[in-house]
C-alpha cells in the first residue's frame, strides 16, 4: 500500500537519490522485512523458516511475522527481534581492533536493548557494556531485554550525556544511536509519518548536537565511536558528522562493507557516513558513521561531581556461610541491596563506582533462614542453570507457566525449587510443595491474553 508521504519529504529524498527515487517509493509500498538475531548464549533452533542476514551470521530473515508472544524461546532470551539494518552496528563492533584489550563500551541511547544485546554478543567478556536512556519510561523494557540476554557484564544507568562526560568515565566504544525523526521507519510505522515536519527536523537536529558535544569526554583517545540514526536526513546524519570531525576531537573511518550489500556511502568534508535504503538494503532505511577519537584534549564544561546511593553493601560473614555452594564462589562479588536482596555485583562494575553510582542488574535472590529465594534473573544467566534441577515443559505447559495458570499434565514432583525450561532454555522458577506448585514468574512478565 503506497504510503501518504509529506511533500517536503517527498522533494528532498528525491534530490538525495535521483534516479533511485521510484525504486524508493515502491519499496515503501512493501511489507517490512521481519528479522530476529539468535542469542549465542543460548544455542537454540527458530521454528521458522529462516533465510540469514549477510552481515550477521547469527541473524535471520523470517518469511511472515509469528506471534512472538507465544514463543517460549522469546522469553527465554534466546533471540532478539531486531530490525536488520542497525544489525550492521554489531558487525562494525565485530571487527574493530583492539577488543581484547578493552575493559568498557557505553551505549548510550540504548532502549529499548536491541543494540545493547547486540553489543553484548560480539564483545569479550572482558568488556562491561553499560546501556544508558535518560527517558525513564523506557528502562523497564531495556532492564528487561538486558537481564533477559543474560550477560552479567552489564548494567542500566540513566545519565544525561554531559554528566557521564564529566564523570571523568571513558570508552572504548561509544553507540550513539541518537534520537531522530525516524524517517527511515515510515514503511514499518506509517503513523510515524504525521509527526514529520520542518521543526521537528530542525528539533532533532539540535537535540543530536546537544548529545554529540558531550562524544569527546566519553570516548578514549584511540578510541571509537558509533553514530547512527534511522533516518535519511542529511542534517540529522552527516552533518553532525561532518561537525565532529572539523572539531578535532574525531577523524572518520573506512567502514569495509560487502559492495552486494547495497550500502550507499556518503561523504561531507572530512566525514564520511553510511546510509541503508530500503530500495537497496533488505532492511529499514538506517544511517551510521565510525569515527576514531584523537589525542585533542577535552574538558567538560560540567562538575563532575556524584553522589553515590550506597544502597549495596558487602556480604557479612554470617551471611556469606548461608548462601548455596553454587554462589559461595562468588561472595566477593555479591552484595545486598534494598529488602536485603542479593545482586551480582562483578569487579569490572565495582571498579565504574569511582565515576557513576551504578547499581547491580542482576538481583539473585534473598536468603530466608538458610534458603534462598531464587530472583527471576537467576534463572535468565546461562551459567547458573545446572544449580536447581530442571522441570523440562512440553510448548503448552511453557506458555501456561509464562500465562501463570496451572500447568497441566506434569508428574508427582518432590518438594523444591525447579528451574522451568522449554528445550533447554530457562524460563524461569517454580517451587512444588505438597499440594501445590507456587509460579514465581515475575507477574509484569506474563502473557496477558
């Protein structure tokens, strides 16, 4: 169905693309290509149909868009519905230099996760991933997404750019995957295609510098930076390029991209970007730049001043000698938080403390007597699903676990924990007593209908 696009939008895309202009208006005329990117962590099998993305090996192209809903893989955490343009964020983090030696990337307008978890997956795990939004109805579903994917080398924070700048905090990586008009999203959402206007442009615009004059402070020298929009916009995308690099602070990198892509480059002075057009690229219209941070010296124009909550304190004896055999290990990197919970707490977060107050992502539990009550979260880490044994569900007794009705069919169980699993991937816990089993899959995190 031919989409009601602006005049104005109309006439500029058409003097960006020229003789392509047709081929761009049929394009939108098309269904969305429906993509999702499998969670190396969690090896599981689609059942689907898959065709697979030619930059990212783990993701895949579906022919028709099922109910995700109603797939106990999905919130196992075994795949991320992504669209496949931006996946191209993922390959560029694949093959930077240097990774090995890393210790920190920020993304830094992550919700709601997408490229966070892609991050995630490409990264050593030597490398803490924070993801940062600053809208704070948009944490739930990031916090989610995150403990989902299950790499504890990862937290949520919720700082303007310019006081994560002048914490004093540097990157090896920076995703600025900023906020735009989403012009490259019409097909996908054509109720998006009201809100474009002259002044929201020229808002977005201003809104991308404001965060980009912060980019210096939170890149290290040598150093990279990701930026990206979903947009076609040349002032959402290389000129806010072209600006960082006449400052100084950046210099532009070569991206290597297979030509049968489809990949348009771009170039404004010393700045060179990259944009997907739907017409050319089995994916929504996408933009992105690399760019390497110099030896320039940057100073904020903020204080760097914090205040650290110190919510979290450090497991007392008593307290270490109860926790399971399977946590002892890691009591130097376990603390208690609010309502006396138990949270992951890993050395590479501990040492970010010294910039940013960040709390744990990952509650495990809290202690009763010398039992402990299993968080949700537990259950989404990969490497502690051998501690409980499994309670193996055929696909309707899954989704009756995820919709929290009573399960039928299942065998006489001894009392305890079970971790819930549908083929082999962790769903979450139930407890069986004598005459009951107790769902403790987190009530936000049912199936409604």
């Amino acid at each position: 169905m031919a989409l009601n696009l602006p005049e104005g939008f109309k006439s500029r895309i058409q003097s960006q693309l020229e003789q392509g202009y047709e081929a761009f208006l049929a394009a939108l005329s098309t269904e969305a290509p429906v993509s999702v990117r499998l969670n190396p962590a969690k090896p599981s099998t689609l059942p689907y149909e898959p065709e697979i993305c030619p930059w990212e090996k783990n993701a895949f192209y579906l022919q028709e868009r099922p109910s995700f809903t109603y797939d106990p893989l999905f919130h196992a955490g075994a795949y991320y519905v992504q669209e496949a343009s931006s996946m191209l964020i993922g390959h560029i983090a694949a093959t930077l230099p240097g990774r090995e030696h890393w210790s920190l990337a920020i993304d830094l307008c992550a919700a709601p996760g997408g490229k966070t978890t892609h991050l995630l997956s490409v990264m050593p795990s030597n490398v803490f991933v924070l993801a940062n939004e600053v809208v704070n109805t948009r944490l739930g579903a990031l916090r989610q997404n995150l403990v989902k994917w299950g790499h504890t080398n990862s937290s949520v924070i919720s700082y303007p750019a310019e006081n994560i700048a002048a914490s004093g905090l540097e990157a090896d990586l920076c995703l600025i995957d900023a906020p735009c008009s989403g012009e490259g999203l019409f097909r996908k959402d054509p109720e998006s295609i009201g809100h474009w206007n002259d002044y929201n442009l020229l808002s977005c615009e201003k809104r991308q510098a404001d965060i980009l004059a912060s980019a210096p402070g939170l890149v290290r020298p040598g150093g990279f930076l990701i930026y990206s929009t979903c947009t076609y916009n040349p002032g959402e995308n290389m000129a806010q390029v072209h600006a960082l690099t006449s400052q100084g602070y950046f210099e532009s990198m070569e991206v290597s991209l297979d030509p049968q892509w489809g990949i348009t480059r771009l170039y404004h002075g010393e700045g060179t970007g990259y944009q997907c057009y739907p017409h050319l690229v089995r994916g929504e219209g996408f933009f992105f730049s690399l760019l390497k941070r110099t030896s320039k010296a940057w100073r904020s124009p903020h204080s760097g001043k914090k205040v650290v909550a110190g919510l979290f304190k450090r497991l007392n004896k008593d307290q270490q000698r109860r926790l399971p055999p399977f946590l002892q290990a890691f009591n130097d990197q376990i603390v208690t938080g609010p309502n006396s919970s138990l949270c992951l707490f890993p050395d590479q977060l501990q040492n970010l403390q010294k910039y940013l107050s960040i709390k744990p992502l990952f509650e495990l539990g809290s202690m009763k007597g010398n039992e402990l009550i299993p968080s949700h979260s537990l259950s989404m880490i990969p490497g502690f699903d051998h501690c409980f044994p499994p309670l193996d569900l055929t696909r309707e007794q899954a989704i009756q676990y995820l919709k929290r009705e009573v399960i039928t069919g299942l065998p006489s169980l001894p009392r305890g924990w079970y971790l819930v699993k549908y083929e082999e991937r962790s769903l979450g816990f139930v407890k069986v007593l004598d005459n009951r089993i107790n769902n403790y899959l987190p009530n936000n995190l049912r199936i409604l209908k």
